[in-house]
C-alpha cells in the first residue's frame, strides 16, 4: 500500500501545517515529513511518500529522506502534479493500493482515473488506527462542500473514458 502526499498542496491546505512556512520551505517540508512519519506509525502497512514541486535549485539533490519519509522533487516548478499522477499510473501498474493525498482538482481527478483512492490534506493529520471508526462517505451535509458518490462516480467513469483506462 502505497501513501502519495502532494506537499506543498498540503502544507498550505493544512491549518496546523501553515505556519512552518513562516520559517521557511525546508521546515514546511520537514514539518509535514514529520506529521507523516507520525501518521505512518498507526499506519505501518503503507509506503508513504512526499512529493514537492520543484525546480532548478534541487535538481542536483532531487530525492531526501525526511523523518524517514523519502521525499521526491519535481525537475520543475509546479511539476508535482504530473510526477505524482506518473507515480499513479507506475504503481497501480504494478498492482499496488496507492492513496493520493491532495485537495488539488487536476491532482484528485486524474488520480481517481487512474485507480487511485484520494484523500483530503487532512487526512494525515489523523492518527488514529486504521480500524477506528471512520466517517460515513455519501452526500454532503447540509451546506458542506463536495459531490456525492453517485457524481463522484459519473466522474469517475467520465475520466477512465477520456484516459483509456478500465
């Protein structure tokens, strides 16, 4: 089982995780690495993953490990979004359970295409253990945001289409 966290996405999505930023992007990243190693530890099963966009300054050192988590750069700024939906593909590929963490639409969509379940930033900030109860999925409630699963599965199937995927 395989964990995808679209970083910078959710560094600025997560409340707790904004203020590192203040600091700089390199405790950003470490302070989301550390919430993930966090979460990762009631979650041993998975393989988690960050991935950040990236651009010429990282090139030379592309890969970190952060807390124990392996960290990846995108060879160019804002190409983090194509590297994580690559990663997708390459996984599911390989027949593996891959979790996409991301409130980004192009991020979301495609993984979701691709086979991939995805979750909001939120979600690793919960450390609770996999078999604790979760919230029901289906409609929103009363002025929240989101679609429901019968939209989510238009989507869905709209998308396989498009892509070619089955």
């Amino acid at each position: 089982m395989i964990l995808l966290v679209d970083g910078y996405n959710v560094i600025n999505r997560v409340p707790e995780l904004r203020p590192s930023l203040e600091v700089g992007l390199e405790n950003a990243r470490l302070r989301l690495a550390l919430q993930v190693s966090t979460w990762n530890r009631t979650h041993p099963s998975y393989e988690c993953v960050i991935i950040f966009d990236g651009d010429e300054r990282y090139t030379g050192a592309p890969n970190q490990d952060l807390a124990g988590v392996r960290c990846l750069f995108s060879k160019t700024a804002h190409g983090g979004d194509d590297k994580i939906i690559r990663l997708v593909r390459s996984y599911r590929d390989r027949g593996a359970d891959v979790t996409v963490v991301s409130d980004d639409n192009k991020v979301s969509n495609n993984c979701r295409a691709h086979g991939a379940t995805v979750r909001p930033s939120s979600f690793i900030m919960s450390v609770k253990a996999p078999g604790a109860p979760r919230a029901r999925a289906g409609k929103p409630a009363a002025g929240g945001k989101g679609i429901g699963r019968k939209a989510a599965a238009e989507i869905d199937k709209e998308l396989r289409k498009k892509f070619g995927v089955s």
